[in-house]
C-alpha cells in the first residue's frame, strides 16, 4: 500500500511543467519568430531586387526580339524613375514628346497614309523608388542618372546589342547587373540585401 501512495504522489507532482521549463520553451519560440522574422524581412527586400532585375532582363530581351523581327532599332531609355522601349528614333523623348509623335502618327492613318508594317512598341518599366545609374562599355564607374540626361541602349537588327551594366540601389539594398551583348541576358548580376 505504500508503494501505491509513494507512486501517486510521484504522479502528482509530475503532472505540470516547472516555471524554468516554461521559460526556455518561451526563449526558443521566442528565438525561432525572431530569426523567421528576419529570414523573412531580407526575403522580400532580395525579392524585390530580383523582381526589378528580372524585369529589366525581359524589357531588353523584347528589345532584341522586336529590333531584329521588325528589321528595325529600338532603344531602351533609361531615365531616373523609368526604363522605356521604343524604337530608336523615339529615344530619349519625354512623355509630351512621345505624346505628339503617337498623336501625328494616328493623324496620318487616319489621312489615308500607308500603314507601317509593324506597329511601334513600346513599353516601360518603373524604377519609382530606385536610384539608378549605368556603366556604359569599357567604363568602370557608374553615371547616376539625372532627369535631364536619360541614357539610351541601343538594339540593332543583327540582335547585338550595347554592353551595358545597370545599378538599382533602394534604402534596403542594391542589385548590379552587367547585360551580354549578343542576347541581352544578364550575364552577371551581384546584389545585396540589407534587412
């Protein structure tokens, strides 16, 4: 009989957790949310960065594609919040420029005009957020950007196009890319993420 009771007071006793047992379990919960939290902060700035890179890699791969289908130059220009496609006679034209040129080529549709044999495109990626800049081939500083100076990569119909590297730099990280002239694919790319 006494060994009955000697059990049931061990069981008793062993039925709840000690408050030093609570404590580190709250520690290692606390350990893990911290470090996911992290894992998670740094995820979304590199997702971003490679959300930008990526679309900049597509932009000058249409760039090549459409030069070298329509047999004609198109440029991508790079502006300090935006990276435009158009052919290369529309480079570097601001937004009413373009506006004027769209609108005089509907008017001399509309006047009985023959009708190109391609219709321009022309597309355009933000870097709203960014501050951009380029190196251009056999430079090895970057040229930041400034509103009144775009700088235009040009894509010819032979599907070479101008090696060029771009540098995208936001508050929580910057990416580098370095594009190969005859596929205009990233062909280096180097990236830091802050948080």
């Amino acid at each position: 009989m006494m060994t009955r009771s000697h059990s049931l007071m061990k069981l008793r006793h062993r039925r709840g957790f000690t408050l030093l047992e609570m404590v580190i379990v709250l520690a290692l919960i606390g350990l893990a949310m911290g470090g996911a939290m992290a894992l998670f902060i740094s995820t979304s700035a590199e997702r971003r960065l490679k959300g930008t890179s990526g679309d900049l890699e597509l932009l000058a791969k249409r760039a090549r594609a459409v030069s070298m289908v329509q047999q004609t130059p198109y440029a991508i220009t790079i502006y300090e919040q935006s990276a435009r496609l158009s052919p290369l006679v529309e480079a570097g034209y601001t937004d009413d420029q373009l506006r004027e040129r769209q609108d005089f080529e509907a008017a001399a549709l509309e006047s009985g005009s023959r009708a190109p044999k391609f219709s321009p495109v022309r597309e355009t990626v933000s870097l709203q957020g960014y501050a951009v800049a380029v190196r251009r081939w056999g430079s090895n500083n970057w040229m930041p950007m400034l509103r009144s100076d775009p700088q235009v990569w040009r894509f010819d119909p032979n599907g070479i196009c101008e090696p060029m590297g771009i540098r995208a730099e936001y508050e929580d990280g910057w990416i580098e890319m370095e594009f190969h002239p005859l596929n205009a694919s990233i062909r280096d790319r180097s990236m830091e993420a802050k948080r």
